[in-house]
C-alpha cells in the first residue's frame, strides 16, 4: 500500500494537538489510578477497581480529574510533537538510507527518535502532573507546584526525572509505531472510510498495548523519581531497587489502567490523528 503524501510540518503539529487532547479527555481517570499505584509501595491499593473506590470515597470524584491542567496543557505538545515528529525524522531516516518506503526496522528506529525528541518538551508537564496526582499532595494547582519545584530547585529543576522520561519515551514510541506498520502491512486494504476507520484502531491499540507491556518498569521509576522520592535517582538502578524490594510485580504496577488508557487511547491518537491529517490532505491539495 502506497504512503500518503506528506505534508507540511504545521498540519502534522495541529493534527497531533487535536488527537492528544482528545485522548485525554476520555481517558484521563484512569491515568491518576496508574500514578497512584505506581507510587504505592506499601501495597495500600489491592488493585485497579480498588484504588478507584478508594479515591472516589475518601477523596471525592472529583480528584480522578485533579491535575488534569498540566496535562491538557502537555497534551497538544506532546502529541503534536509524537506525530510530528515521527513522520518528520520518518522523512529523515528514508532520505539517508536511501529507502523509498518506510521498512519495520525504520518505524522502530523512527519511534523510538520522535520519542526521544518528544520527552524533551513532555518533562515539566509531566513532574507537575505526578506531584499534583500524589495522594500526599499538598499542592492547590499547577501554579502552586511550579512555584514551588523552581523556588526549591531552579528553573532545571523542572526537568527532575528527564532520563527517565527519555526511557519511557523511547521505548514507547518504538513498540507503538513499529507495532502499527507491521499490523497495518496484514491489513487489507480499506474499501471505505469506515474500514480505514476500525483498521486504524485496531492498529493504534495494539501498538498501544505492545508500547505499554514494553516501557511500565520505566514508567513506575519514572513516576517515582519525579514524586520527589531521594531514594529513585537513575533509572536502571532504580528498576534494580524495586525489583529487589517489591519484587517483579511491582515494576508493572498500575499497568491494569495503563494499558486500558494506552491501548484504547493509542487507537484513540491514530484515529483521529489519521482523519485530521486526511481532512489537512483534502484542503492543502485543494
């Protein structure tokens, strides 16, 4: 199947801004679930269902949408640089290699880049969105947070927890766009819009899925290195030092409402990244 035209760099970024926010609008709840078990190590949450009771009871329902600024805020960013960047250095890769398709081990190596380039901007979002979904927070908002990490650390201060970030990131985006072309080459070809609708789905939440079994570990350290915890400083060291003490289960904590928002929500960012860059398509060729 031919790769579509590409197009310019403004359409990608819009696309993927749209895409993002829309993802985190459905699926965000269960984003604060996943944070909160993965900074539980004393095993205060018996699973998903539970740590979703818990917080509904004690703390209200309306505390699955705390923080939720931060992200909304990161989302158009962060998706719009994902995507934007995956076709970018996609074009970057094609032309040095002197390939004139995309090839599996081109999407993994183009993924795995756009995630890299992508956890550059995702940092600060995502540290002020950790301390605001802690249970032990004492922050009011976003701007109570930044206040305090740049009066506390500095201005670089905001970037706690990048090389993490970088792991999760690159290991994500890999597993997810090198999923997606090799489903996406099984597929048959769309007759309609309503095929290429489900195929795109079906291709974002499995690579979503993949992506997520992948990179949980990084993203268990990652969330407890930005909670502020001395104890996590490096990522590997750190995954050494839950596995030691909680043992393996516990680097796949909170990976019950992860996948259920990355899976899902990967067909989600396809889906509609997918319709926006096509109705771009029809008005930059009209």
């Amino acid at each position: 199947m031919s790769e579509p035209k590409p197009l310019p760099f403004i359409y990608q970024f819009a696309s993927g801004a749209i895409a993002g926010v829309s993802e985190i609008l459905v699926m965000y709840p269960l984003d604060v679930v996943k944070t909160r078990q993965q900074l539980d190590s004393t095993n205060a949450y018996n699973g998903t269902i539970n740590c979703l009771k818990k917080i509904v009871k004690e703390e209200g329902f309306s505390r699955l949408y705390k923080g939720i600024t931060a992200p909304i805020l990161m989302e158009a960013p962060k998706r719009a640089t994902k995507f934007a960047a995956n076709d970018e250095w996609g074009k970057f890769y094609k032309g040095f290699f002197g390939v004139p398709q995309m090839t599996q081990s081109l999407a993994v190596l183009t993924g795995a880049t756009a995630g890299a380039t992508e956890s550059f901007v995702v940092v600060p979002f995502e540290l002020i969105k950790i301390r605001l979904q802690d249970k032990n927070s004492k922050f009011n908002g976003m701007s109570d947070v930044l206040k305090h990490i740049i009066k506390q650390d500095g201005v670089l201060g905001l970037y706690k927890g990048l090389e993490s970030t970088l792991w999760r990131h690159i290991v994500w985006n890999a597993g997810y766009f090198g999923v997606i072309h090799q489903v996406r080459g099984l597929m048959p070809k769309p007759k309609n819009s309503t095929e290429k609708t489900l195929i795109d789905l079906t291709c974002g939440s499995i690579g979503g899925t993949f992506g997520t079994i992948l990179n949980t570990p990084f993203d268990v350290v990652k969330s407890r290195i930005q909670a502020g915890s001395t104890k996590y400083v490096w990522t590997v060291p750190s995954i050494g030092t839950v596995f030691k003490e909680e043992g393996f289960g516990a680097l796949y904590k909170g990976f019950l409402p992860k996948v259920l928002r990355l899976g899902p929500g990967g067909g989600i960012l396809l889906v509609v990244f997918t319709q926006c860059m096509d109705f771009f398509r029809t008005i930059h060729n009209a």
